[in-house]
C-alpha cells in the first residue's frame, strides 16, 4: 500500500508517516507492507530541535530569534492532543523506521510562491519547496545516521515545478507508485495467527464507548490491551464478553487475544 500527498498533501503524508499506527496495523492484521511517497510539501515536520545553519542545505545547529519554531507541526515541542499520547519518542521512532521517498521537482523553486508558508519557522526549513526537501532529506540522515538510506529515499524530477498531475505521471512518479515494491516487508513480522483467525473472531462495538465484546472466544483465551505505543493499559485472563474499558481515555487501542500459541490482533477505538 502507498500513502501519498503533493503540495499540502505532502505535508499531511509527512506528519501521518510519523503518528500513524496504520503501517504495523496493516502488516499485523493483513500481512499488507506499506510506504509513504512525500511529493513537494510546503513545510515538514523536524525530529530534533536543529535546523539549517545559514544559507548551508546539510549543516544543522539550534536556530535563534523565532519563538516557537519547533513547535508541532513543525517540530516535536507542543504536540496536539492525538500526538501527545503518542509521544515525541515514538513519533521519531515511527518516522525512522518507516518507508519513505521524497519526490521533488526539480523545477518547484519559487521562494515566492503563493501558497508557499511565509512564517519564520518555515522559512528555517528553506526558501523555496525543492530547497526545504533537500535540506530535510540531509537533516533526516543527520538525525538518524546514514543508514536511514536503507529506508528513506530522495528522487528528482526533471523539468517539473509545482504539478501534482506531472509530478505522479513522470517515469520517476509512475515507477514509485506502481512499480518499486516496498523496501520493508512485513512478512518476517507476522505472529502465527492461523488457528484463531479460522475461528472468525471479531470485536464489537467498534468504536466503542465503555464496553467492548468478542464473538467466538473458547473463554480460555488471554487479552492484553495496549495503546499505539505499546503501553499495556488492561490485561485479564480466561476472558469472558463483555469487557469495561471505561479507564481508557478517548483513542485508538490494540487488543491482543492469546490461546496456547496462537494470536490474533484487533484494533478498536474507545470514544
């Protein structure tokens, strides 16, 4: 599966590469690999407090006199309410390990262009949308070391500006959606869930507010609920329909149900 964006897009793609749990969902309940393709975003957002020293596009210091640069969406200090039960940590661990190319034009160099972002802490990200990809690819390597190349990819098109239509259709494009399978695959990440799966199990209501319940269990089965960054937050054993999650604040939750050797995992939102 591809996730991609151009323009505002790219920068939607970029911030929900980093805060989704959908790449391990896919490849947990669907044994679906899954990469993001970045396409002339506007603005990023940093995995550290550093940016762009000068006029320079691969060396990268603590900036001065723009208040709130780092920020979220721009960086990881204020995060969003979503963000925050995920944490900066994850956040960056996500985005690092994750499949990603970034697609530019060559051609998407107007320092001037309108619905380019004029603030300063985008301007701290380049002058113009090719720059601000080149800059983030190396601010990328520099935060996570060159083997991020093993999954983090950089792409030029050629004699193409701000064009969503001609940015996906040139041979770079077509090739990346269509043709590159994803580097990670997810195959070797499987857990064994046969045996539970032919028994068709399923989670209801979903989302939920304060009960959720399973249909097929034998009621020998083990539960460990977790947030998306792994948090175990509800655990029983020998479980039995119905089960309360009213503890749980508002948000999107894994369930794991185990028997013998067998597992099998669902996601559920509580309201």
């Amino acid at each position: 599966m591809v996730f991609t964006g151009h323009s505002a897009g790219g920068q939607l793609t970029n911030r929900y590469t980093a805060s989704s749990p959908i790449f391990e969902l896919l490849c947990r309940d669907h044994n679906i690999s899954a990469k993001s393709i970045i396409a002339n975003p506007g603005s990023y957002v940093y995995m550290s407090d550093k940016r762009r020293v000068g006029s320079s596009i691969d060396q990268f210091e603590v900036p001065r006199g723009c208040a709130e640069y780092n920020e979220y969406s721009y960086g990881l200090d204020d995060l969003y309410t979503y963000h925050r039960r995920v944490g900066a940590v994850q956040l960056q661990e996500w985005y690092g390990a994750r499949e990603v190319l970034y697609l530019l034009g060559e051609r998407d160099n107007n320092p001037n262009a309108s619905t380019l972002p004029s603030s300063c802490r985008a301007q701290l990200q380049g002058n113009h949308r090719l720059e601000k990809g080149l800059i983030y690819y190396n601010h990328i390597v520099e935060t996570y070391g060159e083997e991020i190349k093993e999954r983090h990819s950089l792409a030029l098109v050629s004699d193409v500006g701000h064009d969503n239509f001609d940015m996906y259709n040139s041979p770079k494009g077509l090739q990346a959606l269509f043709d590159d399978a994803p580097i990670i695959s997810c195959s070797d990440q499987t857990t064994s869930t046969t045996n539970l799966k032919n028994k068709n199990i399923n989670i209801y209501p979903n989302p939920a507010q304060n009960i959720i319940s399973f249909d097929g269990l034998n009621g020998d089965e083990s539960l460990r609920i977790t947030d998306i960054s792994g948090r175990l937050l509800l655990a029983k054993e020998d479980v039995q329909s119905p089960i309360d999650i009213s503890i749980l604040s508002a948000g999107l939750y894994i369930a794991r149900l185990v028997h013998k050797n067998e597992s099998i995992i669902k996601s559920f939102i509580k309201l």
